[in-house]
C-alpha cells in the first residue's frame, strides 16, 4: 500500500508538458504518469505509471551511430580531400579512428544517464569503445578489415535530447600494455607507450600536393605522465589528460548521427608546415605549436591558450 500511495504522490507531482513519450512514460521521459503528453493521466496511464512504479522501467537496448567525415565527403581509405585548413590545402587520410569513454545521455532536464556498454563485443570494454574507420586497404596500412561505427549499451527507458562522452579513454585503463591486453585495448598503432598510454585519436595522412606532399598526423593523447620507472605505469594523472568532454544537443538515438568532421578540426591550421624539429602534424606535444588551432577546435586548452568550443562533433 505504501508503494501504491508513492506511485500515486509522483504521479500528482509530475510535469504535464505536452511532449511526446513512448508507450509507459510520462511526457518528460519517466516512467509514471501521462504517457501520451495530453495533459491528463487516463485510467490506463494510471495503471501502468504503478506497475512501472512498482517494477522499475526496464532497460532498452540503444545503438549510438557514428561517421567520420573531412568536410562535406565522407572518409574513405586513401581518400583525397581538398581546402583542407588555413592554406586550404590537398590532404590525403589514411588512417582515422578513436576511443571515446563515460558515454552519457541527457534527458531534457539535463540530467546524465550512463549508457551501460555491452561487454560481448571486440569494441568495447568497460566504459570505453573504439570507433574504426579504417579498412586495412592499401590506402590504410597501418590498419585492419574490421571496421566498427556504433557504440553499443542499455538505458532506462525515457527520453534523451542530448549525448555527452569523453574523447579518451580513462586515466585507470590508459597505461597497460597494449600488447597483453584484451579488445579494445589490444589495437597497438593506437598505442604510444606504457608512460603516456594510447592514441585516443589517430588520424594519419599526407599534405600538399603528391609530388612533394608532407606527412600529416594527428594524434591526441595524455602528455607530461611521470612514474617512478619503466615499465611501472604512472600513480598520478598525467600533467596534460587531453580528454576533451563532448556534450552534443538535439540529439535522439534512434535516428541521431554523431558526425565527427576531421576538416573543422583543421580549419585553423596549415597542415602543409610543420614546426622545426617536432613530430609531423600535431601529435600532442605542449611545445608544438601545431597543435595551437587542433586543441582548440577539439576543446582544449593548449600552453596559455584556454580551451575554445569543440567543433569535431556534430550531431546529424
């Protein structure tokens, strides 16, 4: 009786905003109360919002579908892409993939649901999962066939307006060994050393014209990690994380893609010159100044710079 008497409470309490809901949720999303956002809770309704209320709302599967893009085409092995950064350079990819981690949706209040990933997949483990986009084709030798663009988990039923996710992976399963490690955590060219952990982003190619096009990489992870000794992964988070959190708007799972466009990464950025003595592109480290316009169009802070607001992801 005491729980009939609870049901009955919450469903007095709840919003009557006239927004669409499945079948056993409220209009915001809740699994009690008017299931059609009529403004009114029918006899059916009613029955429902107790048994849910008694019962909980069961879980429901939900796939997060990304792409990844360079400008208006999509990504393809070996693919050529012109106007690519401040020089509106040539620019041709041959490797583009990256991990993403505590994946959460946002109901239209702005509360945080954990996504609870599937753990009976080679692209995922824990909370982390890894976004191939790569075929292993000649224009991808680095890579491999298998490809994999959707992250896979369970939610409470309700309605979710927003997505949020880190661009990494987390400081407690960064510093392994990639070679003894299971899936996902096994992809070695997605691994820079026991010390600074993994690649949470790579993406490889060649700028400029074929004749005398330059290497381009782009490869985001943590820097300034400090142990006691090798092989002895470190205690304390790294002095530069570079795991940028990505909140997306206007977001619904069942139709919504999460675009990740390597050419507004680029935008601010010659990708044809490279900065003496320091690795090609932009591959994380604080004294290369080409990762100035990178870091702020991922959304983070790079030397005195403050982070800028992250364009790589969109939602379409």
């Amino acid at each position: 009786m005491k729980q009939l008497l609870k049901a009955m409470t919450l469903l007095a309490s709840i919003s009557t905003s006239a927004v669409f809901a499945q079948p056993g949720l409220d209009a915001n999303g809740q699994c009690i109360g008017d299931g059609d956002g009529n403004g009114a809770v029918a006899i059916n309704e009613l029955i429902t919002a107790v048994r849910n209320s008694l019962d909980g709302c069961a879980d429901r599967d939900i796939e997060l579908t990304f792409a990844a893009v360079v400008g208006g085409e999509a990504f393809q092995c070996g693919g050529t892409y012109e106007g690519i950064g401040t020089s509106n350079a040539t620019l041709r990819v041959t490797d583009f993939r990256f991990y993403v981690s505590n994946v959460r949706l946002l109901t239209p209040s702005g509360d945080e649901v954990p996504l609870a990933l599937d753990q009976e997949t080679i692209w995922q483990r824990e909370d982390v999962a890894l976004l191939d986009f790569e075929d292993g084709s000649s224009g991808c030798s680095f890579g491999n066939a298998l490809m994999n663009n959707i992250v896979r988990g369970t939610a409470p039923s309700g309605i979710y307006t927003g997505v949020r996710f880190d661009l990494g992976i987390p400081f407690d399963l960064n510093h392994g060994n990639a070679e003894t490690e299971t899936e996902p955590l096994n992809v070695t060219p997605m691994f820079w050393s026991w010390q600074g952990g993994y690649k949470f982003l790579r993406v490889d190619g060649f700028a400029g014209p074929i004749e005398n096009a330059i290497n381009y990489n782009l490869h985001l992870g943590s820097t300034g990690c400090a142990s006691a000794a090798p092989p002895i992964p470190p205690t304390q988070p790294c002095a530069n994380p570079n795991r940028p959190e990505i909140t997306l708007s206007g977001f619904n799972p069942a139709t919504s893609v999460i675009v990740a466009d390597l050419a507004t990464v680029l935008a601010d950025s010659n990708v044809e010159e490279n900065q003496a003595e320091s690795a090609p592109g932009c591959q994380s480290q604080p004294f290369d100044t080409d990762c100035t316009g990178v870091f702020s169009n991922l959304g983070l802070p790079f030397g005195d710079q403050p982070a800028g607001a992250q364009q790589f992801f969109r939602v379409e």
